[in-house]
C-alpha cells in the first residue's frame, strides 16, 4: 500500500464557519422607507420579576416567554401579562409588540434593557400614549424578537375578553386561551366563577417594574407558573407539518431521534432545534439551515454527547423546539417504554400516539410488528440505511455517529475537485493526520492532511484534490473516504456517472445527516441545496 504525505498549500483549503441565518447579510431592505417604531417607555412594565430599562445578572435571549393573559378594561390602559417559563432570565430589549400580526407585526419595542426573571410575570400596559394601540373587543396581540421573528400570539371574537374579566391561558404557560372571570395580572391564572364585585381589574398592575405599588401577589410560587421539574415537560398538540415520529432512547448502535413531515408541502428546518430539556435549554442541537423535509419524508438524527450535547436516558423526554423556543412537539417516556430493542413512536405516523413499537423503523413507517431486524448486510453501521440505496451501496452514504461526515463532492470542478467535510458537533474536529483516498477500500490512505488542520463546530471545510495535493482526481463514477489517523474509516461515499453534473454536486440533504443526491448547483463552504 502506498502511502503518500502531502502539505497542502494554504491556498488551495478554504474553511467557511456555519454562518447563523441572517447574520451579516443585507436584506434589502432600505430602512429609510420603514415606517418610524415607537419604543415604549419603561413607565409601561409592571409585575413580578420584570426589568424596564436596566437590570444586572446573567441574561440569556430566547428562553421561552408566553403570551399569559390579556386584560381589557374601561378608563385605564389595558394590560397584557408575560411569562417566562425558562429558569433563566430573558432579555426582552428590542422585542416586538402589536394588535396586527399579519398587517403590521412590529408596532412597538421594548427598550433595552427590558428583561424578565426566570419563572416570573411581566405585565404590559397597552394604551394609544404607550404603545400606539389598545385592546378591542375582537382583537389580537402579538409577541416578536427584534428581527421580527414570531413568539406568541392570541386573537380573541367578541365576549372572549369582556371588560371585568380576562383572556388567559390556564394552566399558566401551557394551557389554551380562555375567558377567565377573575383578572390576575402579576399572578397566577385563575379561572373564576363570576368577577369580584366591585373590584377593578388590574388596577395595580400598572406600576412601574421596581415601583413600591406592585401587586401584592407579585412573587409567584405557584406550581403552574414553575417549570417542570426534572425531565417532565407538558405535552402539546403539534399544529404545524412537522413531529416528533419516533424515538430509540437504548439502542445497541446509539441513540437517535426521527422527525416526520406529515404535511403537504416541503417544511423548512430553520430555526429549529432538538432538546431533552426545553426549559433550560431549548436551543441544545439546532438542525441544519437552509434545509428543508419533502412531504412524507422522514429524518433520522443521531443523538450522543458528542453530536448533539445530549443523551436519552430511559426516563426521558425530547422536543422539537423552534426559533422563539416555544415547543412544536414532544416525545416523553416513562421507563419501559423505551426498551432496548424496541422503540417509542407514534402509530400511526406523523398523527397516532406515542406507543411502545414492536421493533424500530428509522426511516420508514412506524409499526407494532416486532420483526426480526434486516440481516446485517443490508444496515448501516448504526442500524440506518439513509436513502434508497441497495444493500451493498448503503453502508456507503450511512450518515457515521461522529458528526464528522464527508458532505459534498465537486467532480467535475476546473481547475480541481473539491470535497466538503460537515462538522455537526459543537466543538471543533480537528482533522490533521486524516487521510483522503478515492479507493478507500483498497487504498485508504492516499494523502494526509496537513497537522493542526480542524474543522469548525457547526462549519465547513472545503478541500481542493487533484494530483497535486492529494495524489489524486475525482472522476465520473468515483469513490471518496475519510480515514482516521487510527486507520477507521470516518465516511464515504461512492456516485455513478451522472450523479455528480457539471456545475453541480454529489451532496447530502440535509447537511449532516441526510442522504446523498444529484445537485444541480454547487455550494461548497455553504448549506446544500436541491
């Protein structure tokens, strides 16, 4: 076996770090012809835990933040409470307010520095002199991040949210709106028999955050408005086209987590991203931008410390969460229920409950039937064959558990081929010492990449190959690996002629974890596309 060292030439290796969406980028947009935005004054922010304008202490954006109960009222601003059900602080500086969501979604912001406690309420005063608008009877109100990124909304019809009563969700948090006969701004929903006689609905929860007229209920303990402890989340009924389909929380080859579309049309996975704890840290394992599942497609991703900075115990939970951290769907198990051997999964697909199934099925349609699993032969390393490959192809494009894959292929490139290597961890891999070889069977280290060479978390590295780096060129219908300085093989993948066209790739879709397929444009150091 020959074995050739080659230095690659600092020019010829272009490493793209995964931008995140909208980073950076021009939208167009001239913001001399936006209409102006008011800011709300901190005169506007009431309640427990809430900061206008100020504040100290760790601060993390995106933690889950709710829409809680909305409060008309007769000669007073309305109110509208929020809550934060992460155990976090939020920096809500910037964030977006307004009764039109569809016709103007960004009316008023809040100023810098506005930030609500983990687990606490945030009352809003909403009047014409604070925010531009008030609160009708048939109405809608509307929560969005600064770049305009939806939170939470509500709409409620005439006799929703009669003046003395309230529109709130109950439980707090999780539960659907409803009418709630006894106002609680700054404290925990109540759904009421009839509304205090005489009382006047919030009447002091428009004091100022900080201000010695707060509610005296402003200190909230109860258990509705505490996140669940431990793994427990609340269960939800997923809306959109994208599931939680399927779940192996103790499998001989790893951990992984199925996602299902169950919808009509493609569904995008920006902004999407996987957890074992949505509270705490609903943003864990984001999935791949730029990317999106066909109608009935499925998508398999491994889930270890390593590639996703998370495990599944067999008493566990895990949620797809989207970009304001609210929960699209969840899969939570007791133990047993996840056995080794067999899978947690809905039945039947994309609508069922979640069931106990009689053996996994990763790709493919849940069932109760426990089967004898394929021969060997015919699985990938990891028990996944990723695509329609036949059983001698699959192990070829099987998606390895490294996070380390081999990404994008250019063989028709001028003046060089080009290779893309996909790094899903959220730590750089460095690949100095790797080989490189377009026999990987019979010949799997033809060249060696130079030492201190590494790959970005979440990021790209493009290598160029031809003769005069690597040894080598990529033909038509070729092979290429990636070996470890141990001799492991770390991926590979193998096209006919055709599938890698001129001006085109041979990639995986989505980056990572998909299959390889024809692309008609290639996008080496950036997202694969169709």
């Amino acid at each position: 076996m020959s074995r050739t060292h080659v230095v690659l030439r600092v020019a010829i290796l272009t490493l793209f770090a995964a931008a995140p969406a909208g980073c950076g980028q021009d939208d167009g947009v001239d913001e001399s012809l936006q209409p102006p935005q008011p800011t709300l004054d901190a005169s506007v922010l009431g309640g427990t835990g809430g900061t206008a304008g100020g504040g100290s202490g760790s601060v993390i954006p995106g933690a889950v933040v709710r829409i809680n109960e909305v409060i008309r009222q007769d000669g007073a601003p309305d109110l509208v409470e929020l809550l934060n059900r992460s155990p976090a602080a939020v920096d809500l500086g910037g964030w977006q307010v307004t009764d039109d969501p569809s016709g103007a979604p960004g009316k008023a912001a809040l100023p810098a520095g506005t930030r609500i406690e983990g687990g606490a309420l945030l009352v809003l005063t909403i009047d014409d002199a604070t925010v531009g608008f008030g609160l009708g009877g048939a109405e809608a109100f509307a929560l969005s991040r600064p770049d305009g990124t939806p939170v939470d909304s509500t709409a409620w019809t005439d006799g929703q949210a009669p003046v003395g009563a309230s529109w709130g969700r109950l439980p707090d948090g999780e539960g659907p709106f409803q009418t709630l006969f006894r106002p609680t701004p700054g404290a925990s929903n109540d759904a009421g028999s009839t509304p205090d006689a005489g009382s006047s609905p919030g009447a002091d929860a428009g004091a100022t955050a900080g201000d010695a007229g707060a509610p005296p209920d402003a200190n909230v303990t109860d258990a509705a408005t505490t996140p669940p402890a431990g793994d427990a989340v609340a269960p939800v009924t997923p809306a959109g086209p994208l599931v939680v389909n399927e779940v192996v929380a103790d499998g001989p080859d790893g951990d992984w987590v199925e996602l299902f579309n169950r919808g009509d049309a493609p569904a995008p996975l920006d902004g999407l991203h996987l957890t074992d704890d949505p509270d705490a840290e609903p943003f864990a394992y984001p999935l791949p931008e730029g990317t999106t599942l066909d109608p009935g497609a499925y998508l398999v991703v491994p889930v270890s410390g390593a590639a996703t900075g998370f495990g599944l115990g067999s008493d566990e939970a895990v949620a797809l969460v989207d970009a304001s951290g609210a929960v699209v769907d969840v899969a939570d198990w007791d133990e047993g229920a996840a056995p080794a051997g067999s899978s947690f999964g809905r039945l039947p697909d994309g609508s069922g409950p979640f069931v106990t199934l009689g053996r996994p099925t990763p790709g493919t349609p849940n069932t109760d039937a426990v089967d004898p699993p394929p021969p060997p032969a015919e699985m990938c390393g990891d028990g996944r064959c990723a695509g329609p490959e036949t059983a001698t192809d699959c192990p070829l494009d099987c998606a390895p558990e490294t996070g380390l894959v081999v990404n994008e292929v250019v063989a028709a490139g001028q003046p060089v081929d080009l290779v893309e290597l996909y790094n899903g961890n959220n730590e750089p891999v460095t690949v100095g010492g790797y080989f490189v070889s377009d026999d990987p069977d019979a010949e799997p280290e033809r060249g060696a990449l130079p030492e201190g060479l590494a790959v970005p978390a979440r990021g790209y590295l493009v290598l160029e190959i031809d003769t005069d780096t690597v040894g080598f060129r990529l033909g038509a219908a070729e092979s290429f690996g990636l070996t470890d300085p141990a001799g492991r093989l770390v991926d590979r993948t193998t096209w006919a002629d055709g599938d890698a066209p001129e001006g085109g790739s041979w990639a995986r879709r989505p980056d990572g974890v998909g299959a390889f397929h024809r692309t008609e444009v290639a996008t080496p150091g950036a997202p694969n596309v169709d």
